[in-house]
C-alpha cells in the first residue's frame, strides 16, 4: 500500500506536504507512514484514496475492485445543433447528491 501511495503522489506531480495538508496530516506524519515507522489511520487511507482520486480497495489491496460500479453516459447528442440531451437529469442530481452527503457523513472527520 505504501509503495501505491507513493507512486500515486508521484505521477500526481504534487509534493508530500500539498498532500499531507488536503488530508489534514503534517508532512511528518505522512513521511513517517511512508517510511514505515508510522502506520496509517483507516481515515487517512480512506482520505488518500479521495485526494489521490484512486479507489480505497485499489490503495490496499493493488487490484481493482470487483464490486466497484461502473457508470455510463445516459445522454443523446444532436450533432446537427452540437447540444446534449439527459432525460432524468433533474431526479439523477438529486440521487447523487443524496448519495454525496450520506459519503460525506459517514466519513466525516467529526464523526471519528
């Protein structure tokens, strides 16, 4: 895990320390579990997954996760005019943002 997180921080182009500072962590702590004589939180792994934009199963495990959902584009495009129509974007927006909020609040920082 600590090698993926390393790589992730890497190919991302951003310094130890931008990291440290989105998951709330010092530079130390975050150098400390990367070079093993500090363990990761479960909240700051699942934090790293958010910020790295990788998923939390791929972060310790290094496979894909086979539950994971997959979603595809429910849209048609109208090459004559260049536009996009959705159908049920209206109640799609409401379904994600009920979703994003119960994410945000099992995850919470507060709640740990």
């Amino acid at each position: 895990m600590v090698e993926r997180i390393r790589e992730c921080i890497e190919s991302s182009g951003r310094t130890q320390a931008d990291v440290a500072a989105h998951i709330e962590i010092s530079e130390s702590q975050l150098s400390k579990s990367l070079g093993g004589t500090r363990q990761f939180s479960a909240v700051e792994v699942a934090l790293l997954a958010d910020d790295l934009d990788v998923s939390m199963h791929w972060l310790v495990t290094g496979e894909e996760d086979p539950l994971s959902m997959r979603i595809a584009a429910r849209h048609s495009f109208d090459s004559a005019t260049g536009s996009y129509q959705a159908t049920g974007l209206v109640a799609d927006n409401q379904l994600l943002q009920d979703v994003a909020l119960l994410y945000r609040q099992a995850y919470s920082r507060d709640s740990h």
